[in-house]
C-alpha cells in the first residue's frame, strides 16, 4: 500500500472549491503500544497465508479543530445546514485513543468568495439610447433600480437628469453587492413658438419661443441658440415665470438665404441639438400653434395621442391639420421649410391601423401641427394643406416611436429534471432582448447568463415544481411565455458493501434511499432471482470477483448507479455417504468432494451414541476415504456419528467451511452352531443347535427344499416333497419329513438344514445334514410245514436298496445241523 493524495476541485455555491485529501503514512504496521511509526514493529503479512491480529487499543476521543481551536465533536461535520465557510478554511480531525497516542489528518475548503462589482463603463446616456445590458465580475445576482428591466438598462423609462441608482446583490451562502450611479440626460426641445412680431414696418422680425429640457436650475445661459452660418448667438434666453424663454435678434424680411436664419439651440448634453427655422412673412395671420413637448414611445398596435396647446390663428380661407412626417425638411418654392406628410389627422392622434403601412417600427418620426391654404386637391374632404402658401406655418414637432411588438417563445410548455439544475431553452428574439425569471430563486451555472436563450440555471429551492418566464423586451413592449418544471430529487443509489461469500449465491445488500425503485444488473454468466428487489439473491456459474449494478430510479426518471463487488468462494459441499450398519468392527468412511484437492482441507471425527468407552482408530483421519477400527465392549451393537469437516482453504473472511455427517452402526458378530450330523430311522429327527444363553440373538431353522435330497438318481425338480420343523426358533427342533413316500426306492434322505443366528443385520448360518432312513418291515413268508428236511424260504424285502437281510433260526427243537445254500444266508429264497 502507498500513500494517497486526492484533490477534488469543482464549483461550489460560492465559487471554485478546493477540496484536499492526504492519507498520511500507510504499512501494514501492527499495534504494539507504539505512538508511531518508526518505534513500531512492522509485519510484512503473506498475501497467501491467512493471519488474524488483534489491536488492543480503542479510540477514546475524536473531534475537530480550526486554526489551533475547538470547533466540534462530531465525527461528521455538516455543511448541508447553511454554515459552509466564506473564506478558506482547513479543519483538522485529531483522533486520541486510550493508550495515549494521537493521530491528526486535515481537510482544507477553499473558496473564492462571489464578487458582485459592477462593471458598467459608461455612466452617462441619453433618454433615446438603445437597452445597455448591465454586467458585473460574478454572475447569478438580482439587479433592481429606475429603468432595469431583466438586467438591462433602458434609458427611455429612467430618471431624466436625476439619481438612477442601480443596485446589484447576490445571495446565497455567499453573499454580495454594488451600487452604481448612472446619469440620464435629454437633449432641448422647443415648445410655445409664438407668432412672429414684424417691425419696422414688416421689414424685420423677431421670433420668440420656450426652451425645455435637461437641468438648467435656473440659469439661462444653460442653452445656446446660434445660427447656423456664423455660429454667433441668436438671441437671448431669459428665465420667466419658470421658463426659458428665447428671443431673437431681428431678422430680415424676405431673406434670400433662408439656412443662414436656421436656429440651432443646444443644452449641452451632448444628446443632440433641436433646429428651429424662423421663417416669416410679414403680414401673415396664419399661425398652427404648439403641441406639447412630449417624446411618444409607443407599442406595435398602440396609438399615439398628443396634445395641442390651443394657440392656433387662422384666417377664413385656412385649414389646420395635423401630418406624420420622418423629420426631413423640404423647402418650397416660397422659401418656406416643411415636412412631407407620411399621413395625416384631424384630431390630436394617429391610429396604428393609419399609419402601419408607412411606418417601420423603431425609427422615429414627428408629429406636426400645419396650417394654411388648402391645396385643393380631390375632394373637399381630401384638402390638405399647401407648403406653398406664402403663410404656410408649422409648429415644433414631437418625436414618436412605435415599437414591434417582441414574440417570446418556449418550445415546451412544461419539462422535468432530475436534480436542482436544468438547461432552458426559449427561442431567440427577433427584435429585443429576453431575460429568464422565477418566483424560485436560481442562480445560472457555466458561462451562461439569465439573459441567454439557452441557459442552465440551479435553483436554490426544494425539490417541486417551478415556473419559469421568458421575457422579451423591446424597448417598454414586452412579451412573456412559460414553462413549467418539476424538479425531482436524484436518488443517491447504495448497492451494499463490498463482500467475500461462500458458494456461489449471494443476498444484496442495496438501500433505498428516495427513489421509487430500482433494479440490479451484472455480468452475463449471472442471474438474480428478482432483479427489483433490495435483498435479492444473485448466483453465478463460476467462482470469482463479480461486478454489479444497483439502479436507483426515481418515478421512472432520475436514476443513479452504485457498484458493488461480491467474491464467490468455492464452497465445499461434502457427502459423507448415506447412514449404514456394519457387522463387526472394521469399516470404510467414504466422503465425496467437490474441491479440488489443492484446496481442500478437512478432517474426520466421531461421537459414540450408546458407547462411551469405545474408541474409534483411522488410518487416516485427514484423508476423505479411510478405514476405520472400533474398540470397546459395546454389547450386541452401537452407533457412532462420524463427522467430516472441510473448508476452502484460500478463504479467510469469511471461512467457507462446512460439515457432512454420517451414523454407522457397528453390530456384534454372532456363532451359529447347528450340532452334528444325524442318520436317523423313519422321518423324525430331533435338531440339537448351540445356543449362548447370554446371547439376545434371533435364531431360526429353515429347510432349503431343492437341496434336502440325495438326488443321485431323481432329479430335483421332480421330488415335489415337502417337510416341515416344529418350533423353528427352537434350538432343539424336530424336523419331520411329512411323507413317508419320500423314501422312494432307496429308502434314504438327505436333507440339508440351516441354523440362522441373526443380529440386526448380521447374519450367520451353519448347516447340519440329516440322514432319514426308511425304517424295513421284514417279510419271512407264510408258515408252512415241509416233508424232508429242506426248504426254500418264500421272503420278500421291503426295501429294494437294502444293503443287508439275514436268516436266522429264531425257534426250533434244535438249533444246530442246519446249514444254509447259499451260505451266508442272506438271500430271500
């Protein structure tokens, strides 16, 4: 084993986070009371032999310290609670245990801390500028202030020459924020432009009309009206009444140049100059009047309304009317600057649906009060005015936009996602800019911002459904759409420990943590029993390190995977054989294996049941084949349990180990003795058996009938003679042969009978032959009386086979001078 050092870097809540691991000093040192290392003796364990060691020490105290201090007790510190550290931070874990000794490890969070400062480089822009989209060093925050919208700046609805504090923040466990000042600045506009005084019997005149815009606090000299030409000044403004009012120095009458009379008024906030052209014919009574000074943004489908200011003459053959135009001056043939009508109105507003077809939208145009002489064109309801007329007037003009309306999109209404983070996508806008928003608080991940389309966003919310917008802007015309998303929790799939098993089936080990379900997989030569349960039982078909997984599913969507590896060990199974008996005291234990030999250790051993002064002896007691010997006085029988024991010999945790048992019952040897041969007269013989009165032995006589008889000259099969042993439990039986005709012609038999001494299964038989003989019945003949003094006997024997027959003198007046032909007398006659 070597030390170890990891080091995990990803980015937190807070930042990049820094996470390092060192696992210190590692050997296979064994306790020996020794506080380190080097004092300590040092065992270098064979990979191939077994050892088991036992460490006396035990652990007294564990906590945690930082910078030198108690910080806690708990063997597990947890940040899940809102307590993570803002600034880095190394946490030392100090385990003490009861012989004195101390070991210290550490673990080091590094964070970077958010930094919310405001990058925005320019601070001044004015009321028409384009959206600025607001940045800062860190993304993920909140911005809010006078014209923020969706983290972009918009000129047109924030403070005009006053304070626009923006503010950005970021929550979160770390938290942060800035504020900036930007400045909104208008350029002069010109209102009241009362009609022109002609003097010196209408050779000059003077024009005179308000100022407005930007912050001039009272001070006149905050505008400048010049003539184009010669960039002098035209006049003088004078503050009265609360206004700014201009008048200017005479003009000639019928001027030949009328752009050297041009007016340029400015206020020096470099958002642009208004242009006033001061042409007059003296003499004139015709006079459009003002509107009131107004910038018009306005939405796609939206009218534009405007105010006049009532201060209008006409004469009798004047008409008055309102145009559209796009701010380019014509001059006509009289002198006299005007705008071409993009369209016109006879009230104080333009309809979209009037002016949709000559408009393009974001560019602005200019509403203008005209009078004059009719042009006479068309239909009297068809007049517009004459920009030739010699009194043509035209007011100061106003400014109006109209806006497209932006299209927000989100191809899905709703979606789900495994975990606390998503990629949303909505479509990009044409014309505006969008922003992702919430009632959720979230924060965006990667290099994305809120602002993108595409964007992966992390909520900062439990587990559940939440509603998102996608928000396009164009200018104050907006347009939003949504999208549903449900959150669900990633199970955190556990599939067990690791574990060594003996066979090769296995129970799982997984626990459910907050899925739903889940389902166990694994190598090819595997297979569960229920591939969904937790405790399943796996089996494989080969012994060896197996790999599996354990899905965690959560409602068929979130999933996740944990491994676990499990060790089939050959497991012995022995057969120790089936139950027996055994005459005698000798016998064979015969055990079955299924390891190999290599690997195979086991040993036999025995308990005698009914004996318990009898020993057993084995050749060999290791060997799974052996012999065995039994000694003692265990009386007519006894059982002995023998018991084989065998283990895998290369497993270690756990042992694979088993036993197999077998009951023998060894049964004493019994003595038959049937006694002596017998030949006997006639058919009854009385048996004579040896018997040990001390013996509880079951003894019986038996008669094999095929081989009772001398079957010299008739065959077996054709005897057909049967006999019969009275009390053949008797040792002192008799055995009658039930049929005299059994004799036959020789007047023998010979028959075979067996003494069987049984002792359970122990058998003995001895065999006694009985010779029957068939009793002779002598036939002398009739008496008779003879003349002379010899005589033929008349005899008949009764047994043909009989081997001896003899005359004799049984009574007579003398028993001497008698003499016999043939001499010895046996013959009949």
């Amino acid at each position: 084993m070597q030390e170890a050092s990891i080091t995990f870097i990803d980015q937190g809540q807070c930042g990049t986070s820094v996470i390092q691991y060192n696992s210190g000093p590692i050997s296979s040192d064994i306790n020996d009371n020794s506080c380190d290392d080097q004092s300590a003796s040092r065992y270098i364990v064979p990979l191939a032999t077994p050892y088991q060691y036992t460490i006396s020490n035990t652990i007294d105290d564990i906590y945690w310290e930082v910078d030198g201090v108690f910080y806690d007790d708990q063997t597990d510190i947890d940040f899940t609670s809102g307590n993570l550290p803002t600034v880095t931070t190394t946490y030392v874990g100090v385990v003490r245990d009861n012989l004195g000794c101390e070991k210290r490890d550490s673990v080091t969070f590094v964070t970077s801390p958010t930094d919310a400062t405001i990058t925005v480089s320019n601070t001044d822009y004015c009321v028409y500028d384009d959206p600025v989209q607001l940045t800062a060093m860190d993304g993920g925050g909140f911005w809010s202030g006078p014209g923020v919208t969706n983290g972009y700046f918009y000129p047109s609805t924030a403070n005009i020459e006053q304070d626009n504090w923006i503010h950005y923040s970021i929550g979160g466990p770390c938290p942060d924020e800035d504020s900036i000042n930007l400045s909104v600045h208008e350029p002069p506009s010109v209102y009241d432009m009362q009609p022109d005084s002609c003097v010196a019997s209408g050779d000059y005149y003077i024009v005179e009309f308000s100022i407005t815009g930007g912050s001039p606090g009272g001070n006149p000299n905050y505008y400048t009206v010049i003539d184009s030409v010669s960039g002098l000044s035209a006049g003088t403004v004078n503050y009265v009444n609360g206004e700014y009012v201009f008048t200017s120095n005479e003009i000639p009458h019928n001027i030949g140049n009328i752009s050297a009379y041009t007016f340029i008024v400015d206020n020096g906030s470099g958002c642009g100059t208004v242009s006033v052209y001061p042409f007059e014919v003296c003499g004139c009574e015709t006079h459009a009047g003002s509107l009131l000074p107004a910038t018009i943004t306005i939405c796609e489908g939206e009218d534009a309304h405007f105010m006049h200011m009532a201060d209008s003459s006409l004469t009798d053959d004047d008409i008055f009317e309102y145009i559209l135009s796009d701010g380019v001056q014509h001059q006509a043939s009289t002198g006299q600057f005007y705008y071409e009508a993009l369209a016109t109105s006879d009230d104080t507003i333009f309809t979209h649906s009037e002016v949709a077809s000559v408009i393009n939208y974001g560019q602005t145009y200019y509403i203008t009060a005209i009078a004059g002489y009719a042009d006479s064109v068309g239909a009297q309801s068809q007049w517009h005015v004459n920009p030739e007329d010699v009194c043509y007037s035209q007011s100061m003009s106003i400014p109006v936009v109209w806006m497209e309306n932006p299209t927000a999109i989100i191809p899905l209404a709703q979606d789900e996602v495994c975990g606390k983070s998503i990629d949303l996508a909505a479509t990009a806008p044409t014309v505006g800019n969008g922003g992702w928003s919430s009632s959720a608080n979230f924060i965006t991940t990667g290099t994305s911002v809120y602002t993108d389309p595409n964007v992966t966003v992390t909520i900062a919310e439990d587990f559940g459904p939440q509603t998102f917008y996608w928000t396009v802007y164009n200018g104050q015309c907006f347009a939003k759409d949504s999208i549903l998303i449900n959150f669900n929790q990633t199970p955190v799939a556990y599939a067990g420990p690791d574990k060594t098993v003996c066979g090769n089936m296995a129970y799982t080990e997984a626990v459910l943590s907050t899925g739903t379900g889940g389902e166990w997989t694994g190598p090819a030569s595997s297979n569960f029993w229920e591939e969904t349960e937790l405790d399943s039982v796996v089996s494989v078909n080969n012994y060896g390190t197996y790999t599996f997984t354990w899905t965690e599913t959560y409602n068929g969507l979130c999933y996740d995977e944990d491994y676990v590896n499990i060790t089939f060990i050959h497991s012995p199974t022995p057969d120790a054989g089936d139950n027996d008996t055994v005459c005698g005291t000798d016998y064979s234990l015969h055990c079955t294996n299924n390891l190999p030999d290599s690997i195979r250790v086991g040993h036999w051993s025995y308990t005698p049941l009914s004996c318990p002064t009898c020993a057993v002896s084995f050749d060999d007691a290791n060997s799974p084949q052996t012999d065995i010997f039994i000694s003692g006085n265990f009386g007519d029988s006894t059982t002995v349990m023998f018991v084989w024991y065998e283990r895998n010999s290369v497993s270690i945790a756990p042992v694979c180990e088993t036993t197999d048992t077998v009951l023998v019952t060894f049964v004493d040897m019994p003595f038959a003795n049937a006694g002596d041969d017998q030949d006997v007269c006639g058919n009854t013989v009385q048996l004579s058996a040896y018997v040990d009165a001390s013996d509880l032995f079951v003894s019986t006589w038996s008669v094999d009938v095929p081989a009772l008889f001398d079957t010299s000259d008739v065959p077996v099969d054709s005897i057909g003679i049967t006999g019969s042993i009275a009390g053949q439990s008797d040792p002192n039986a008799y055995l009658t042969i039930n049929s005299l005709g059994l004799f036959g012609d020789t007047g023998v038999v010979v028959v075979n009978v067996s003494w069987l001494v049984s002792n359970l299964n122990c058998k003995v038989i001895d065999d006694v032959q009985v010779t029957f003989y068939q009793e002779p019945e002598a036939q002398a003949g009739l008496d008779e009386t003879v003349c002379g003094y010899t005589y033929q006997f008349q005899s008949e024997r009764s047994i043909d086979s009989a081997d001896a027959s003899l005359w004799t003198v049984y009574d007579g007046p003398t028993l001497s001078g008698i003499s016999y032909i043939p001499n010895p007398p046996v013959d009949t006659n």
